[in-house]
C-alpha cells in the first residue's frame, strides 16, 4: 500500500489511498502528484476545509461516495452541479453546495496526528487559506 504524507498548515499527516474502494479517483489524484495547493475553510458544509478547483476535470464519475465523510477523510466532488473540489472533513460535515447536498469520493485518509486536525479549520477560518501539499512517501 502506497503511504502518503500531507501537509497542511505546517503541519505534517501520514496518510493512504483508498486504493480498492476508489481506484480511478486515487489513479486520477496520483497522476498529479507531489500536489501542492491552498485550502480555505467550507461555506455550507460544516468542519472542513477544501480545494476549489473550478472546471478541472479528473475525469472520474462516482465511486466509494459519500455526502458525510468522518474526520480525516479526503474526498473530491468530480463536478457538475457545483464546481470540482477536494474536501477534508476536520470535525463534523454534511457536504453540500448552495445547490444542495453533494456527494464526494472518499480517496485518501489521514492515519497519523489526528489529534492535530482540529487545529486546521479555525487556523485557516481566521488566518486564510493555508498551504496543503501530498506527497507519495
């Protein structure tokens, strides 16, 4: 299983692919990688942050989806009704859009310092957007 480490923040998460459940969202992501990106607290959808991406097309449809990802799970909205986006759920989340819930691709998981991650959204809600950055390890 192919280990990854995030960093957000200045702060550093093991992490892994969701390999089995999303095989063409993990395939689509890794062909981007190493990532770097900026994250920015959500507007409708709880305890997250997310990578807006606009029109960027992974060309992935639905798979392991889910409107309600636990803490510490990464998922992206491949587009549509909203704009493309990668969501990271810190605390509670019911993901959604001012065009009403969406649902998301569960494809990568943080293992390691979750204890840190309720850092992250009140940093990046009352700092700004804050550095992300995926790496294979």
């Amino acid at each position: 299983m192919t280990k990854l480490k995030v960093t957000i923040a200045g702060i550093e998460f093991d992490a892994r692919f969701e390999e089995d459940a999303a095989p063409k969202t993990v395939a689509a992501f890794r062909a981007q990688m190493p990532y770097t990106s900026k994250v920015v607290h959500v507007r409708w959808s709880g305890e997250g942050v997310w990578i807006p991406l606009g029109e960027t097309d992974f060309g992935v449809d639905y798979e392991n989806h889910t409107s309600f990802p636990a803490p510490g799970q990464f998922i992206l909205y491949p587009g549509g009704i909203s704009e493309t986006e990668i969501l990271l759920a810190y605390g509670g989340v019911h993901f959604a859009s001012k065009m009403g819930q969406l649902a998301g691709n569960h494809f990568i998981t943080l293992t390691s310092n979750l204890d840190k991650l309720k850092e992250i959204g009140p940093k990046v809600l009352w700092e700004g957007a804050q550095d992300i950055h995926f790496e294979e390890v």
